[in-house]
C-alpha cells in the first residue's frame, strides 16, 4: 500500500514580537504576498481571512518569527460528514411507546 504524505499549507506570513527604542512592545507582521496569490487568494478582495498561530518550536535568540500566519479555509459541511453523523444516527428507528389495552372501567393511574 502506498503511503500518501500529508500536505501542510504553507505559511504566508510571520509576526515578530519587538520592542520599541521606549521599551514599549509591539508585534511586527509581514506577509508574503507573492505566496497569497500562489495559494489562490484574490488580492482585491475586501476581506481576508487569516489564521495566527504561536510559534512553538522558536528559540531564544532564533531568527524564526514569534507567530506564523496562515489562510483561513472555508469548510463546508454536508450531512455526509462524520461530525453531522456524529449527532443525526439515520439507522436508529425512534422509540414509540407501546400502547396498552384499558378496560373501560379502570383508570389508568
């Protein structure tokens, strides 16, 4: 059986924790344009939306970037996706009560 690797998405923009020359933190973000569009993303859009992720594997004093920043995927769900399934069992018929004979001179209590 052939093994398929798994695609990551490539990030396509950085952001640094800096401070300032007042000793005043701010964040510096770059994006990388040229990746947005590679990846499909209409520049003139009004809106874009991006997923920021902390960089855990950075070390003290790495060049590397304080958070990678990524696409947003729109996700889509249909009543085939496991989740949906998750909550709607589609084999399992509902309960019905049995219904039980009463004589007319007994009150059911």
């Amino acid at each position: 059986m052939e093994e398929q690797k798994k695609e990551y998405k490539k990030d396509v923009g950085a952001i640094w924790n800096k401070t300032s020359v007042n000793n005043k933190p701010y964040k510096s973000l770059s994006l990388d344009l040229v990746e947005l569009q590679h990846q499909g993303v209409d520049l003139k859009q009004e809106k874009l939306n991006l997923n920021i992720f902390r960089n855990y594997y950075k070390k003290e004093g790495d060049n590397q970037p304080d958070y990678r920043v990524y696409i947003k995927e729109k996700k889509e769900y249909t009543n085939t996706d496991d989740r949906f399934t998750k909550w709607v069992k589609k084999d399992v018929a509902p309960k019905q009560e049995e219904l039980k004979e009463v004589e007319d001179n007994e009150i059911p209590f």
